[in-house]
C-alpha cells in the first residue's frame, strides 16, 4: 500500500456542518483552505442537502473523517458500509479519509468511541482490520489518536500502542493536537514527548479542538470550546517536529459565529507560517 501525498490538502481548515452550507456556499471566508466531513453525515441525504453539498465539493477541497467504523470492534467489519464510503468519496472526490483509533460498536452501538486494550494481541487485531479496509478503499487508511479515560488491560502504552499499529498496518496518522494534551493531563504523560515521538513520514495531518476542564487532572474532549494557549504550542511543536501540514478545526458544539472560527484559523496559518520562515532561516 503505498502511503498518498499530503499535498492534496494544505493550510487551515473546517469541520463543515449542515447548518453552515448556506453562508459558505454564499461566500467561503478566505480563512478556509479545506472542509472535512463524515461520510455518516451526508451519505443518508438526497435532495437539496444533498445538491447543496455537491455544489461545495465540486468548488473547493474536503477530506473525510468517520464516526462509525469501529476499527477496534470484536464485531466483523461492515464491509458495505466501507463500501458506501468508498462511493461517497469517489462521488465527491475526496482523496483523504480518516477515522479513529477506537471502537464504537460491540453487539450494538455504543454510541460513543471506547479505548482499544493497548497490548500487542490489540495491534495484531487492529492492524489486520485496518488493512481490509485498506484493500476495499484502494487507498490508505489514516487513523487518528484518540482522547481516552480508562486503559483497560494495558500492556503497552499509548505511544507504544499507536506506532505499533501504524507499523503493522502500514497506515496514516491523523495526529490530533488536543486529544494528546487532554490524555497527557488524564493520564501523567509529557505531551511534547508524545508529539515527538510520532512517525513524522505517517502523519496525514493535524486536529487542533477545545475541551472542557472538569478538574485539574481530568480534561473532557468536548470540541465544545476555544482551543486554549497549551495546545497552540504543542501544535507549534509539532509543525517543528514533523513538517508544516494541513491543520483542521474541530468544533462540534457552542459553535459561535463562522468569524469567531475564522480567527481560530488565521492563528493556525500564522503558525505555520512563522515556522516555515523558520525553517527558510536555518
């Protein structure tokens, strides 16, 4: 499998939802280099949603970003799902399609992303899983680190984990920013020496989000919120680290007006900028 060029997508970006089509279809901000979707969202819908969405992909990028795979899941892999995915990005050619390094589904639906056991029998399950989807799609899979709360029967440890599977299954990484600084305050790690760590040739692009501070040792993921100064530097680190990428903006819910993310974004691009001048000077 060989690993697709990052070039496709560059700059700063958004989570598109519905309610935004409207404005961004009247007028994209300038801030928005790139969307990102779930396939989930928008493969049920047909009609005007559905033209309307069409109308965006065909004018500007996006790349996806899933909800349900179940990477980890001990059910079968729902292979026509993947292959629905494999339609919805052909349809709109999307050439980058991520998911997260979890499960989400057992006998049921859990209806929220559970930690995979990080031990070795895990890597093993996982990366054979990852590479099925990989042959369906005809294209690599990126799998994102995930904000977790408990580590049940753990034997490695998240890094470990991570670059364990990334290995085996020869995949991408979709590196979120947040979720390593929330673990590393749940969970006692040096955030910079997770980023760091990372596989630099694997990494598709970043997450950047917000969360919730329930205590001083227990963060929530909630992409609810602004993304605050500690997570713009370990971003920082990472263009340093690993090469200036293409940098999504998470924001799920207490979505404020499109100019409020806007601002959020023209700092991911002085960012990136100011490292690559950076990198010009050496």
């Amino acid at each position: 499998m060989t690993l697709l060029s990052n070039s496709m997508v560059s700059g700063s970006g958004l989570g598109l939802r519905r309610e935004m089509l409207d404005e961004v279809l009247t007028a994209k901000p300038a801030a928005i280099d790139f969307f990102e979707v779930a396939p989930e969202n928008w493969i049920p819908f047909g009609g005007k949603l559905q033209r309307k969405f069409r109308q965006l992909t065909e004018q500007h990028r996006f790349i996806c970003h899933g909800l349900s795979l179940s990477i980890g899941s001990p059910e079968p892999l729902d292979v026509a799902f993947v292959k629905q995915v494999k339609q919805f990005l052909h349809q709109h050619n999307i050439n980058l399609y991520s998911e997260h390094l979890s499960y989400c589904s057992g006998s049921g639906h859990l209806y929220d992303l559970m930690p995979i056991p990080f031990t070795d029998d895990a890597v093993h399950y996982v990366a054979q899983r990852i590479r099925q989807v990989q042959d369906i799609l005809e294209q690599p899979l990126i799998l994102e680190n995930v904000s977790y709360y408990a580590a049940p029967g753990q034997q490695l440890s998240e890094l470990e984990f991570t670059c364990a599977v990334l290995e085996e299954a020869n995949c991408q990484l979709l590196l979120d920013v947040n979720n390593v600084y929330v673990n590393s305050v749940n969970h006692g790690y040096n955030a910079e020496h997770f980023i760091s760590a990372m596989p630099s040739d694997r990494i598709a692009y970043y997450h950047i989000a917000g969360h919730f501070k329930q205590a001083e040792d227990l963060l929530v993921d909630t992409h609810g919120a602004a993304v605050i100064d500690p997570v713009w530097k370990l971003l920082a680190l990472a263009y340093q680290q690993h090469g200036v990428k293409a940098t999504l903006l998470e924001r799920d819910f207490n979505i404020p007006e499109l100019t409020i993310l806007c601002d959020e974004l023209a700092q991911v691009k002085m960012l990136q900028q100011a490292t690559q001048q950076l990198a010009l000077r050496a």
